[in-house]
C-alpha cells in the first residue's frame, strides 16, 4: 500500500480515471513518461516555480501527441521562461 500524501488520490481512483480514459481515447496515447532529473535541470533557475502545468500538444503534420509542460508561480500562472517537452509516450501494453 502506497503512503498518501496530500492532495493525492488512491490507486483505485487513479486506475478507475485511467480506466475510463483508455475507454473513450482508446486510439490516442495513455500517457507520457517524464525524467525527473531532466524536469528539475530544465525548471532549475526559476525559484518562484511553485506548480507544473502540463499541456497536450499535436506535431503539425505527423498528428504525433506530445505533452509540453511550463512552469507556474504560486499564482497559477505560466512563467513562459522555459518550456519542456521531452515526455516519451508510454507503449500500447502500460
């Protein structure tokens, strides 16, 4: 069993979310894989990043989905600084 921690949500909630995603998206991604070293070398120099907002994006063209993920102050609103997009899409059997 997983500790929850604060504004988290419980495996059965998640599963039942992803769940009901797969069965209304089904010929779209199920997710993205970020690198945690990666996220904080690219947001490092931006103390007043407080929150991540992550935006789903298409590749003009090929229709490729990609995830674009900006910084945000305590605000809510983007620091439009630094933009990462390097989230790899998870294979067909995650």
């Amino acid at each position: 069993m997983h500790k929850m921690l604060q504004d988290t949500i419980s495996e059965s909630e998640a599963r039942s979310l992803t769940l009901e995603y797969r069965k209304n998206q089904s010929e779209l991604k199920k997710g993205f894989l970020f690198d945690k070293a990666q996220i904080d070398k690219t947001f490092t120099g931006q103390p007043e990043t407080t929150k991540f907002r992550a935006y789903l994006g298409q590749q003009c063209g090929t229709g490729k989905l990609q995830v674009v993920v900006v910084a945000a102050a305590a605000d809510e609103n983007d620091i439009l600084d630094t933009f990462y997009d390097k989230a790899d899409p998870c294979p067909n059997y995650t």
